[in-house]
C-alpha cells in the first residue's frame, strides 16, 4: 500500500476526504485541522491501495491541489491491519500489477537528467570496463556493470515512449547522446596517459579475446538486453531494487563501451565497430522490453478496471451539506 499525506486548504477538506471516503482502496483515513503551517491547511493522510492510487491522485489533483496544497505519497512498508487486508481486497487488480504512474514518472524524470552525478559514475564505470579488459579481471568488469548509472535514462526513455510524454523522451535522449561520448572521450585520455606511464600497453586490448560475450554480437545478446530491460522495469514499478543489481550485471552496454575505447587507442577497428554494435543492441533492447511490459501492465490494468464491478463503499459518505468533525471549534479558535 501507499501511505498519503494531503495538505488542503480548510475550504477543500470536506471535498478531500469525501473522495477518500468513497474509495474502496482507502483506510486509514485521518484529519489534522490546522496542522499545516506552510502551505497552510489542513492534513489528511491515508493509506491507499497501490491498485487505487491512480484514480485517487487524479481525483485529488482535479482539486487543484497540487497548486494551493501539496499531495505526497511512499511506500506504507509493513502493516498489520484488517482495515488495510479489506482496501487491499477491494482494490480493482492485485498489488503487484498496477502501476502508480505519477510516482513512476517522478522517479523516471529524476533519472533522466544529465547531472554531474550522473557524469561521475558512468566515467568511472567506463574506467573500470577499460581497466577489466587491460588486466583480463573478470571481478573488475563486474564492478564496472554494477557502478554503471546507464538503466536511469534508458527506462525514463521507455515510460516517455509509453506516456508520449515528449519532454521526458528528449531528456532522456539529450543524457544517453551527451554522456556517452564525454565519458568515452575521458576513458580513451585516461587509456593513453596509463600507456604513457607504461602500466598497460596497446596490446593488451587482445585481453578482450577472454571475454568474447562483450564484443561479439550474436542472437543472445539481443534476448539478454530484452530479458534484462523487463527485469528492470519490473523492478522499478514493483520497487524490487535489489533486482536492479542483477539487471547492471546482466548486460554489457559499459563494458562494450570501454572496450570500444581501449580498441580504438590500440587501433583494433574491428573490435571497436563490434563492440559498439554491442552497445546498440543492449540499448535498443533494454528499451523495447521496458515499453513492451508497460504496455502489458497497462492493459492488464484496464481490462481489470473493465471486468470488476464497483465493490460496495466500506466508508459512509459525508453528505454534501456536513461540515468536517472539529471545524465549527477550530474556526472559533482562529
């Protein structure tokens, strides 16, 4: 479940928790009248099935609260409770086939933008890959997976595609075309100064040769980038990031990269265009397979909103003209 947090105008309450009232998917529901300072209002907070989630933030969001109020929301974490077992039970589909898609889109945004960060951690992936080849360390290719920040992007990239949201798509484009190249431009400077130093030497790109996989494109690395991109954004919706750590091991898109630069600095051309093709792939793939299983989790979402009927409200309504419980008192203090 979802635990939400409502700050409201005390004009907008009685309409807030009329809506949380009506929905099955909701419990929990408390007031606090007065207790917002900045913004100041009200605070209502209630847990919220993930199932529900969407059609309660739009609900909340065409009250205009986002603008004179504030909506926030996270993960409840463990609850024991028979109230939060019902809204669970009443909510349209199972917990973990719906996808709260203002939340995923406000984690995918953050992810798509090209920050210094962001920098930092892919040039250090691509050193580390380049390092890997040089000294044959299978450990240190690993490392280098894991580090990589890459997936962010990739998947704001598929739920941009998916929401045709055009600004998310170009955010996330102007990221993967600007940082790739700096970050190869970097490792291929770093490459030389270690073979100026002399602690590598141009021929050791033939290392590479002990890991084939990460060059040598063939009709598993296309099923492998399909594989990991699902695992992914599974991953992401059903917030399983320890998942994320299997899916940066899985697929060689910074290693390929890596490689591709220690080939180019040793004049290995044709190690350099299979690697990049290798890179391709990987993207393309983890793209495709993350639009493909959005587009399956929304479906499947729709035609269970289609096939359930409304269950029967377990909360009363507040009728139209019945003022919030403790409004009358709190007024008069003010």
């Amino acid at each position: 479940m979802l635990h939400l947090r409502v700050i409201a105008p005390s004009d907008r309450s009685t309409e807030v928790l009329r809506t949380l009232a009506a929905e099955p998917g909701a419990t929990h529901i408390t007031l606090a009248l007065g207790a917002a300072i900045e913004p100041p209002g009200d605070v209502i907070e209630a847990d919220v099935a993930r199932a529900s989630a969407n059609d309660v933030l739009a609900a909340l969001t065409a009250l205009d609260l986002v603008r004179t109020g504030s909506i926030s929301f996270e993960p409840a974490g463990t609850m024991l409770s028979r109230a939060g077992e019902q809204a669970e039970a009443a909510a349209p589909t199972r917990r973990d086939e719906a996808v709260v898609w203002a939340q995923l889109l406000s984690q995918v945004r953050e992810g798509a933008r090209l920050t210094p960060t962001f920098m930092v951690f892919l040039t250090i992936a691509f050193l580390l890959s380049a390092v890997g080849v040089a000294t044959a360390s299978p450990i240190t290719l690993v490392g280098a997976m894991v580090v990589g920040p890459e997936f962010r992007p990739l998947a704001a990239l598929s739920v941009g595609l998916v929401r045709r949201d055009i600004g998310l798509i170009r955010s996330a484009t102007r990221t993967l075309v600007i940082s790739f190249p700096v970050a190869m431009m970097l490792t291929a400077l770093a490459t030389l100064l270690w073979i100026r130093l002399g602690w590598i030497g141009t021929g050791d790109v033939e290392n590479a040769r002990v890991f084939d996989f990460i060059y040598e494109v063939g009709p598993f690395s296309l099923v492998v980038a399909l594989l990991a991109g699902a695992a992914g954004m599974l991953a992401l919706v059903t917030y399983a990031s320890n998942v994320l750590v299997g899916v940066f091991i899985s697929v060689t898109t910074v290693p390929a990269a890596g490689l591709a630069v220690a080939a180019a600095v040793a004049g290995k051309w044709n190690v350099v265009l299979s690697s990049l093709a290798q890179l391709g792939v990987n993207l393309i793939g983890i793209v495709l397979a993350g639009v493909a299983v959005l587009l399956v989790l929304q479906r499947s979402d729709r035609r269970q909103r289609t096939l359930t009927t409304t269950p029967e409200r377990r909360h009363p309504t507040l009728p139209p003209d019945q003022p919030i419980p403790g409004a009358d008192e709190h007024k008069g203090q003010n």
